[in-house]
C-alpha cells in the first residue's frame, strides 16, 4: 500500500476537482499570475524579459516571475503549498513533476491544447494516471560528442584514417557496441603511445582516453533501453531493473574501465563535456544536447563534433527537459495555461534555441525543412548537415522518454541508484552482485511511489 501523504490532506479539501474555482478580473483589469523559477538574478532578470513581452502582447493577463534559489526549489514550493501560497505556474525538476501530481498540486492540461493546435511531441509529456500535467519546456536529446582537434591528434600520431574512427551522424551508420568500444580502444593512448590494443598497453598510465560515458543514474537507462531493458516496463507498472538485459547493459559500461581500460574510472560525480572534452584527455563522450549552448558553443577552445549513440540492440536515444507546469490552486488556471502556451512557442524562447541550450518542442521544427535552418544555421552549431543529422533527425526518429515522464518517485530511485553503482565502477562487485543485493531497495522505493 503506498504511504499516506501529509500534504495531500492538507490539501484534499481545496483540489477535489483538481483545480481551484476559477476567479475572474473586473472588465478592463488584467488577471495577474505567478510564474515561479530558480534562475540566478540574471536569469530571473531574462525570465522577466520574456514575461514582459507577453504582458505587452496583450490586455488580458499579466505575468509576474518570482525568483527561488534553486537549492531549496522543491522545499519551497512544499511550505507554500502548505500555507496555501503557491504561484499560479512555475518551472519543476522532471524527478519532481509526479509527485507533486500525486499529491494533487498540478492541474490537468489536457485541455492546454485544441485538436487542431500544435503541441509539444507526445514524448515530452509528463503524465499522472494518464492524465498530462506537464510539457518539458525544452526538448533534450542525448548524443556521442566529441573533441575533433584531439580525435585528429590520436589519429596522426598512429597513422590512422580521422574518417574511420570518427562517430557517425546517423542512426543507418551507428556503430554497435563492439565497434564502439573497439574504436574507443584506437582512441586510448598509453604515455609511450600504444594504444588499448596494444599488448603491451599500460593500462596504469594513460594519457588520452578515446571514450567516457555519462554515469548519472539517468542518463545511463538508456543503456539499458537500447539493450532491449529499461529499469521500468514500458507501461510503468514493474521495475524491472533487475532485468537481464538491463544489468548486461550496464556492466558494458562497467567495463570499458575495468576491462578494456578505454575509458576513465566511472563516476557520475564529473559528468559534464566541460571535465571530459574539455580535459582534452577524453576524445569521445555522452551528454545532453544542451552543452551547446552551455559549454561547446560559446566557451570550449576546441573543434567538436557530435554523433549519434552507439547502440546494443536497439538504436535509442532519450529525452527530458524541465517541465513548466500549473498549480491546481491556482484561481487562474485558463490564464496561467495560456501563459505557457504563449511561452512554449519557439519564437518567445528563441535566444536559449539559438545559443544550443535548448531544442525546440514542437514538431514542426523537425520536420519543416526552413523551420530546421532557421534553428541549426548559426556559428554555435558544429557543421550543419552533422547536426540536423545527428540531434535534429536522430530526436525525431529515434528519441523516446526519460522514466520520469510516466513514473513517480525517480528521484529517490536514481539517488539510491548512485550508491547501489559505486561498488561497481570501483570493480569491487559486478552489476549483477549489485543489483541482486540492493533490488528489494529499489523495488520498495518504486512500489511505495506507483502501487
């Protein structure tokens, strides 16, 4: 039975219809609504930018941006909910969205959208008992990125074609798993520079490492969903983490350390392209299409690439990307929805599209060839056939969601996940020993969120 949550009854008697009762401005006021985020002083300053071009826009609503500092976002927003103060829209973590849906905190938005209206790709959906109660603002995409100046180095010092070990672009051409870890071991140079498969490779000293793989606890599902796994069935209703071929997958990843000594000791405490690529000791590496416009586009000093994921069974990829949503005590909940329409529009977030922090939501943009240039036609982006064909097509065709969209309590799941893979990145158990011995855990944590 799942635990009795304190803040539903707090709340039962105000959400029995799942929103408040709508309550109306005078003729000629503007209805005045709350859109929390947890930006710094200069994001919060932008957001308010963006706000204030759509109170221009129109003479119906008025949108005020209130700043939470991120580190206590969700403790916040408890207490408000609490004393009955939340705002009428804010920005959530994805882990998050659920169970604030669970305790009767979000609206319904199935009505945001009219049959014939453009809407945000289904993936991107964020549903409690089948219901939507959010859209990821931004679509996120994971990719093989890479540092080609130092690709093209490695390469020169053995004699070895760019063109052969360079990841491909498209999902026809996606390398399996053997031939990534193969060409990841090319990529690996010991200080006398033999490389990984050399036998007379020290794997003690190395000094160019041709692959490491994001090790959040997140981004390492899809691992398991390209091996024909996942930690959850596809419909939400079993963790199946302890799958064989989810726990086959993730000791792959184990293993390109331990055992094939091309990548650096696994940890998800340095994830981000700026330690790996930006090391320029680490010629290939996993992330989220958003480092284009935080890392690779305005800031990394070197030349990169980007290509699709290599794949076990299944070419796959995921995506997230923080959800906007509408507080159900809202009494504005028709304005607070068309606030967030208004801003999911490409054109009113463009500036984070075109630095490469964001990637558009709507379909169109995919599909619309003029849409796509307008997006992927600046200097922030590596060469544009390579992106439109490796993040714009791959997302499109291959992208399916992060667990967080349509299960609850992943929070708390992907938090015990980090301890549960430690022993295992260190080589002192094997996924399997780990998994077996902490999968009750993990069973509980899901069941006591989902049953």
């Amino acid at each position: 039975m799942k635990k009795q949550k304190v803040l539903s009854l707090v709340l039962a008697g105000a959400m029995v219809c799942g929103a408040a009762a709508p309550v109306y401005a005078e003729e000629g006021e503007k209805v005045k609504i709350t859109y929390a985020q947890w930006g710094n002083e200069v994001e919060t300053a932008a957001t308010q930018a963006v706000a204030d071009k759509f109170n221009s826009e129109q003479d119906k609503i008025e949108v005020e941006v209130v700043k939470i500092d991120h580190d206590t976002y969700v403790t916040k927003l408890n207490a408000m909910a609490t004393a009955g103060e939340l705002p009428d829209t804010g920005i959530m973590s994805e882990a998050g969205v659920l169970k604030f849906a669970e305790n009767g905190l979000l609206a319904d938005i199935s009505d945001m959208y009219g049959e014939n209206e453009a809407k945000p790709m289904d993936y991107l959906t964020f549903r409690f008992e089948d219901t939507p109660v959010a859209y990821s603002a931004a679509n996120e995409v994971l990719n093989l990125w890479y540092n080609n100046d130092l690709l093209k180095e490695v390469c020169e010092k053995q004699g070895i074609d760019p063109a052969e070990v360079t990841p491909p672009a498209s999902a026809d051409a996606a390398w399996d798993w053997d031939t990534f870890v193969e060409t990841a071991q090319k990529l690996t140079l010991d200080v006398n520079g033999k490389n990984a498969l050399d036998p007379e490779f020290d794997a003690n000293n190395v000094d160019v490492y041709g692959c490491t793989i994001n090790a959040l606890p997140w981004q390492l599902e899809v691992w398991a969903l390209s091996n024909g796994g996942g930690y959850f069935s596809a419909d939400g209703s079993e963790c199946t983490i302890n799958s064989e071929a989810t726990v086959d997958a993730l000791q792959k990843i184990a293993d390109l350390s331990n055992v094939y000594h091309c990548a650096p000791p696994v940890s998800s405490a340095a994830n981000a392209l700026e330690s790996s690529l930006g090391s320029k000791k680490v010629v290939m590496a996993t992330d989220g299409a958003w480092n284009v416009g935080t890392f690779l586009g305005p800031n990394a000093d070197f030349e990169y690439g980007v290509g699709v994921l290599p794949y076990m069974k299944e070419k796959v990829t995921i995506c997230t990307g923080g959800p906007n949503v509408v507080f159900s005590t809202t009494e504005h909940p028709e304005e607070a929805m068309e606030w967030l329409k208004w801003y999911y529009k490409e054109e009113n977030s463009w500036a984070l599209i075109e630095a490469g922090t964001w990637m558009p939501i709507l379909d169109s943009w995919y599909t619309d060839a003029e849409k796509t240039d307008k997006w992927i036609s600046n200097p922030n982006y590596p060469d544009k056939d390579m992106y439109k064909s490796a993040v714009v097509d791959y997302a499109k065709d291959n992208a399916i969601s992060t667990a967080w969209y349509y299960v609850n309590g992943t929070e708390e799941f992907n938090a015990t996940l980090e301890s549960v893979y430690s022993g295992v990145w260190a080589g002192d158990q094997t996924m399997q020993e780990a998994i077996e011995e902490n999968f009750d855990e993990l069973n509980e944590i899901f069941e006591e969120n989902n049953m």
